[in-house]
C-alpha cells in the first residue's frame, strides 16, 4: 500500500510524542501490506472498523485514533485525521463521506 501522507503522521507525533512508536509501526506494517478488504486489515490490527466511507484504527491502547481512507484497488491509504479518542467523539468528522 502506499501511504499519503507520512507528514500528517510525523505533524501529530510531534505535538503526542508518546505515540510515535505506535504510529511508526502502524505506518511501517499499512505501507507492506497488500489488503483488498477490511477483512483482510482486521488480520494485522484486530480493532480496526469501518465508520462510513472510512477505516479506523485504534493507536497507543486506544488513547488516540487514526481515520483513513483506503483505495484497495489503487492499494492507496489517504490519512484523513488522526485525533485523541475524546477529540474522536467530539468532532464531526464522521458526517465527511469525502475520499
């Protein structure tokens, strides 16, 4: 898969230090993987689910929330957000059917 954009990853660890990891291995495992479903994500990242037109992963035991946009024919992972859970519940993200 390829990933667009490692940037917004990097622009959220740097304000959240303590997920870096967490987000670093997310990133290392979405970029070689080959999934054509979420079935097929579910394999690696358990929790992850599907919230609209989107796929959201669980990071750092759940404290933060990274939403994505996968274009499994074009093997393409858009980063559309990445949130605290609390910021997770609050917004209105959820009402963005945009990919």
């Amino acid at each position: 898969m390829h990933v667009i954009s490692y940037r917004r990853l990097r622009e959220f660890y740097e304000k959240h230090a303590d997920c870096r990891d967490a987000l670093d291995d997310w990133y290392k495992f979405a970029k070689q993987a080959n999934w054509s479903n979420l079935i097929e994500v579910q394999s690696i990242f358990p929790r992850a689910e599907a919230v609209n037109n989107f796929t959201v992963f669980n990071i750092k035991g759940n404290k933060y929330r990274l939403i994505v946009s996968i274009d499994y024919e074009k093997q393409l992972i858009y980063i559309k957000y990445i949130m605290t859970h609390a910021e997770y519940d609050k917004e209105s993200w959820k009402n963005d059917y945009y990919f």
